[in-house]
C-alpha cells in the first residue's frame, strides 16, 4: 500500500464498518482514490473463463457495490472481471442495523446486510450507462438474488434476469447467503434444478446471452456437494462460484465472533478451498470454476488455483489492504508463473489432492 491509501484505510477503521463502507462507496464515484488503471495483463495472466476474455484472473467479488454506483472506478481498479449486487426484483432495505462486524484480529468480517439494494431496474439503468462496456473494457457481472418477503423465491431470479440481465457480462444465482431467510434451502437438488431451469430460460431469451455461474456455501456436507455438481452439469450452468460466507465461526479470536451473519475474510481461505478441491473433483473440468473465500495474498490465489479454480475473486482482504491489493496479486501470480514455467491452465487444479 502507498502512504495514501494507508492513511485512508486507517482513517476508515475509525468509523462504524457500514458507515465507513458506505464513504468509500462515495470517494470512489468522486474520484478521490488511487487507482491502477488499466488491469495488469500478460500472456501469461489473459483467460477465456465461460466465453469471457480476461486480462487476468483476479476479479472483484459481489457484495462491494450492491448497486453498481461505482463501476467507472472499478473497471480501472486492476481487477480482471468485477462482479456487483446481489440484485433482487424490488428494492429492500435489508435487515436491520447494525449488520457489518469488522474482526481486526481475525483479517475478518461478519455481514448479515439481508440483500439490501436499489431493485434490478434502476441497478439495470446504471449497468447500462458503464463507459468501455465489455468486450472494450473488463466484464462486469450481476449477483441476483430474492426479495426477503417474496412468495416465490425461485421465480424472483428469472425476474431479475429478464429486467437486469442485457446489461450484464455474466449472471451469478446467488443461492448461497445465509442473510435471507429460507435461501440456502434452494441448494437442494430438485429446487435449485428449478430455479437454474426458469433463469437459463430468461436468459436463453436475452440478445446477449451471458453466461450463468450458480454460487455455493462453503457449509454443504460431501453429498450437498455432490447434488449441487449433478445439477449444475445437467442445468447446465456456465460456471460455479465457490464459495460464499460461512456460518462457521471456529478458531476466532475477535469479540464480534459470536455476531449472526456470514464470515468472510482469511479464516474462510481453508474451509472454502477445501470445498472448491472437492467440488474441482466432482465436476472433473467439465465447469469452469470462480475461486473466492479468504484471499488475501498471491499465495493464497495461487493455492485456489492450484485446488481447481480458473479464476478467482476477492473482497474482504480490501477493507484491510485496500484497492491497490487486486493489482499486487494480478502482477505477482504473472512473476510466479514466469519462474515456474507454468502457465495458468496447467496450474488450475495441479494441487486438488493436496487440498483434499
């Protein structure tokens, strides 16, 4: 990190976690931080993941900017592909506050922010209007998800679709938070073979056609792992996400560990890539899978790969070392595969036995 963003981070610390997450939010719509520009690229870094060019492998995870307020700034953050929302039909609030725990002495967060967001019409508006739109700048994705109080929770992702997804590179189901009621009940096979069915369909009837990730939780036991790669091959998706937060709290040592919400940040970094090995074996490189959970360092991307995953995103690991980290970790894993001799195909999934 630069003395800036340093100094900009420590004053963040200062504040209440959402209000502090809310300011950076405005200072990146106005300018005010130090970004890379263009991501760090090489023939070594460039992908093709699910139909998308990447200039390298490290992407923004959901949940940063839930309704794609600033996606100028971050299409020029160093990231490969950026994904935002979760977007649900109508605008909710989400739960009440607080909801957003910083664990410093974990490099950790809790969150249990319920989908708040603007509703996919008007994130669908700001989506639209992003300068350099794919394929002249990086993909920008969608997280869609439901409205806490709606009857039909499946049928709410197919209506995020048909409204918000022509503006979108690539559609990720987001059935794996455990902030809205009910929703990881749609993990099971006969429900989320349903609910991939009606979005597939809305988007089989879009002009652009994006493709379709469905995002796990890191808590599924061997057989809800196995159930989950059945139904994705079948749906068939275009992708698997792997993984969302965790309800774990093992080994923490923060005061806020007993908050309710979903874990994220370095403890997830082992449980998750554990899932992600076991989920690479299940589907055998028939689905290209996203590495997320715990990433804080080259190292620790390098592990995702090298347990299965084609790419990978981060987010938590931000709110500690700011938005300069996606483009330390794009430059280092180049260096890495340069001495190595290895490149990025040979390395995704050359580690899944160790993981496992």
């Amino acid at each position: 990190m630069n003395l800036i963003e340093r100094i900009g981070l420590s004053s963040l610390h200062l504040l209440d976690p959402e209000k502090a997450h809310d300011l950076s939010i405005k200072a990146l719509e106005r300018g005010l931080v130090p970004l890379p520009g263009k991501p760090a690229t090489s023939d070594r870094l460039r992908l093709r993941l699910a139909g998308l060019e990447l200039a390298n492998p490290v992407g923004l995870a959901a949940g940063y900017d839930k309704n794609a307020r600033t996606l100028p700034a971050l299409m020029r953050a160093g990231f490969g592909f950026v994904e935002v929302g979760a977007a649900t039909p109508r605008p909710q609030p989400g739960n009440p506050k607080p909801r957003l725990f910083r664990l410093t002495e974990d490099r950790a967060i809790i969150n249990r922010f319920g989908f708040n967001n603007e509703g996919a019409e008007r994130i669908a508006e700001r989506m639209a209007r992003r300068p350099n739109a794919y394929p002249a700048g990086i993909p920008v994705g969608l997280n869609i998800g439901a409205n806490k109080d709606s009857a039909d929770k499946s049928a709410d992702f197919a209506a995020v679709v048909r409204v918000a997804g022509e503006t979108a590179d690539f559609l990720t189901v987001n059935v794996s938070s455990p902030n809205t009621e009910k929703l990881r009940d749609l993990q099971g096979p006969e429900a989320l073979a349903a609910l991939l069915d009606g979005v597939i369909k809305a988007r089989d009837a879009l002009p652009n056609r994006p493709p379709v990730f469905v995002k796990i939780a890191p808590d599924l036991d061997d057989a809800g792992l196995a159930d989950i790669a059945a139904v994705a091959l079948a749906a068939p998706v275009d992708g698997i996400i792997a993984t969302n937060t965790t309800l774990s709290r093992e080994g923490l040592m923060s005061a806020h560990a007993p908050q309710t919400g979903g874990l994220s940040g370095a403890p997830l970094m082992r449980p998750s890539t554990h899932v992600l090995a076991k989920l690479s074996q299940l589907v055998a490189g028939r689905l290209p899978i996203i590495g997320v959970g715990g990433i804080s360092s080259a190292e620790d991307a390098w592990q995702k790969l090298r347990a299965g995953a084609s790419a990978v995103q981060i987010y938590s690991a931000l709110i500690y070392q700011g938005f300069s980290l996606a483009d330390r970790i794009a430059r280092e894993l180049d260096d890495r595969l340069a001495r190595e001799k290895i490149t990025l195909p040979e390395l995704t999934g050359s580690g899944i036995k160790d993981w496992l």
